[in-house]
C-alpha cells in the first residue's frame, strides 16, 4: 500500500511541476468543452422530470489530475452530460 501511494503521489507532483510549467510558459493548459447539463427532479408521484440547460463551454486543465480547480480535460470529454438530482 505504500509503495501505491508513493507512486500516486510522484505521479502528482511531476502532473502538477508541468502544469506549472505550461501555465508560466504559456503554452495552453487550459481548455474549453461544451457540457449540456440537465436536472432530475423527483415529483411526489414517483415520476421524474428532466429539466435540460442549454449547452455551455466549461473550462478544463489538460492534466493528469484536477489543478487550479478546473476538472481534467480527459475527464470532461467522457463526462459531457452531467445529471443533477433534485
């Protein structure tokens, strides 16, 4: 188990010293998807109502792992229609 968090842990630090890097040298560390998001609302009856938003571009950070608070962009593109229950 050491050894797994060791490796995580090297992993992040070399993820975010690019990061850094890209972010000083300007060299595009952020990036743009298109999210379409939609509520569910469970009613009384049982049934759910979907309320869809209309689509928006959502900032990402092309990394490994989540940095400066912006979700990774490979995460976003699998993750383009996020569902939120209400």
């Amino acid at each position: 188990m050491t050894c797994a968090a060791g490796l995580t842990l090297v992993a992040f630090s070399v993820d975010y010293a690019v990061f850094r890097y890209r972010v000083a040298a300007n060299r595009q560390p952020f990036g743009q998807i298109t999210v379409s998001s939609y509520d569910a609302v469970l009613q009384k009856n049982g049934k759910t109502q979907f309320i869809f938003n209309p689509p928006e571009p959502q900032t990402c950070v092309h990394s490994l792992f989540p940095h400066a608070g912006f979700v990774p962009c490979w995460y976003l593109q699998r993750h383009t229609e996020p569902r939120t229950d209400i």
